[in-house]
C-alpha cells in the first residue's frame, strides 16, 4: 500500500492499528518469557501480605475504560472486609488482570461482567462471572495443563487463595447482572 494513496485520516487509522497491535504482541511475548520463567523454576513467588479486596478494587478501576469502550457493564460486588491474604501480589494481579481482561474480551457488546468478594469459612474468594461464552466442557479437564494454560481458565474462575484449584462447573453462561 503506497503512503501518498492514504488519506491522512487513513495513514493515521493503519498507523494505531499498528501500535496498537505491537502493543499486544510485546505483551504477549513479555508474558512467554515469564511464564518460561517460571516454569524453569527461575522466578519464585514472593509472597506479601496484603488487602485482597484493595487489589480487586484498583483492578477493576483499572479495566473500567475498557469494558466502557467495549460497552460491557462491569461491576465489583460482595464483601469488601476480606481478611489479608498472603500471596505474591504482582502474580495476583496479573491474574486478577487476566480474567477481567479475557472477559472484556470475549462477552459481547450489551454483556456483563461482574466481580464478587466473599468469604467461605473464612478463605477469601474472588468470583469473576461474564456474558461471554464460556469455556467449552470438554476442554475444561484441560485447562491447568500448559498447552491449554491460563487462557481457558480465565473465562470463569472462582480463585481461592491458597487453595488447590476450583471446580469449574460453573461454565459462565448466566448473566450475572
């Protein structure tokens, strides 16, 4: 395509496209390398305590323009007095922003997402429902293997800190507004 044929209007639609798809792609190789990290046992979690529902709170403030654009309702509900967690924070919020970020994703325009604190017998839990289509059943015994990994899981989730992974019977199809 020849520069001088492109309205600048048009050169300038091609040029955000472009940035905006390195963007994506140095994420996405960013996030190759530390899980190559990780799974060389090279970078070890880093465990802090810290308030949970604080972390959940500013993770959705951050997705909030997003899910705006993408005209999805997004929404933080439940019980904001969660004790403190123990866990690696970064890693916790790269999880937390892997889930909303997937469900902005993949619900349609209208769609919902809603984030809900909670307690159960005093563990901490983080419920990230969407409108989205959810993962399909018979990928679900699969998603903690690393073919599959973090991007099925992160349709539906209800993380519990500490605690082995959750059973996902829940496949995220109701509206959760």
């Amino acid at each position: 395509m020849r520069r001088d044929r492109l309205s600048e209007q048009e050169q300038d639609r091609f040029l955000d496209i472009a940035l905006k798809e390195g963007r994506r792609l140095s994420r996405l190789v960013d996030e190759l390398f530390e899980l190559a990290a990780l799974e060389a046992r090279e970078k070890q979690p880093v465990p802090e305590a810290f308030p949970l529902a604080e972390l959940v709170h500013d993770v959705v403030q951050k997705h909030g323009q997003a899910a705006q654009e993408n005209q999805l309702q997004l929404t933080l509900s439940g019980d904001p007095d969660l004790p403190t967690v123990y866990a690696d924070l970064a890693m916790t919020e790269r999880v937390l922003d892997n889930l909303i970020g997937n469900a902005i994703a993949y619900s349609p325009a209208g769609g919902c997402i809603e984030v809900i604190l909670s307690q159960e017998s005093g563990v901490p839990e983080v419920c990230v429902r969407d409108t989205g289509p959810g993962i399909p059943e018979q990928d679900l015994p699969h998603i903690f293997e690393p073919s599959i990994g973090g991007c099925l899981w992160s349709r539906t989730c209800r993380a519990r800190t500490g605690h082995s992974p959750p059973n996902h019977g829940d496949s995220g199809r109701r509206n959760p507004c």
